[in-house]
C-alpha cells in the first residue's frame, strides 16, 4: 500500500496537541493543504484530545473562509491504527482535492511580494 509522495507525515501522541497555529503555520510555510489523522472517536487514548482537534479544525476552516482561502484545504479523519487501506485512500482523495484548488493564495501572494523587493 502506498499513498502520494508529496505528503509529509508528523507524528504527534495525540491530533488534540495541535494548536491552530500549528495549522497556519504549515500552510504559512507552503503547504497547500493540510489533512489530520487521528483514531478514531471515542477511543482516544488521551480522552478527548481529537474532539479538542475538530473544534480547532473547524476554527481555522472558519478563519480560512474569512481570508478566501478555501475550506477544504483543511481537513480531519479518525481512522485508527490498524486501517492502512483507509488512510492511504484518505490520503489520495485529500491530494487531489489540494492539488485540483492549485498552490495556497499564501505561497503566491509572498512569492510575489519577495520578487517586487
């Protein structure tokens, strides 16, 4: 089983110790999407760090409506650690989804701003 190439994995204990900056800031840093993996609801293991995840994604979606930026290139699954088939199929879906919007307004707007200094 495979999943896209172009995706960076970061391991974290619990998808609940991701702070929306930390969010931001991998799309700040030229992500053009970000997609968060956690196990599944109700069975997590720090109690409820993935239901403290999706109030966080659904916060920053909120604040990425508010600049323009599209929604979808955030996103959150609860697939547990046994379903590889399910994550890498995750994992083909948010690629193409991110690369049908194209590269991050962010990247071309600094892009653009560091060419014209």
């Amino acid at each position: 089983m495979q999943y896209p190439s172009n995706i960076r994995i970061v391991k974290v204990p619990c998808i609940g110790t991701i702070g929306a900056i930390h969010i931001l800031k991998a799309l700040e840093n030229g992500a053009d999407g970000v997609c968060l993996v956690g196990c599944s609801e109700g069975k997590c293991e720090y109690s409820s760090g993935n239901y403290r995840a999706r109030k966080r994604v659904q916060y920053v979606k909120n604040l990425l409506g508010k600049l323009s930026i599209e929604k979808e290139r955030l996103e959150i699954y609860n697939i547990s650690a046994g379903e590889a088939r399910k994550f890498c199929e995750v994992a083909r879906e948010v690629t193409e989804t991110v690369r049908s919007l194209g590269p991050i307004p962010l990247k071309t707007k600094a892009i653009s701003n560091s060419k014209e200094e």
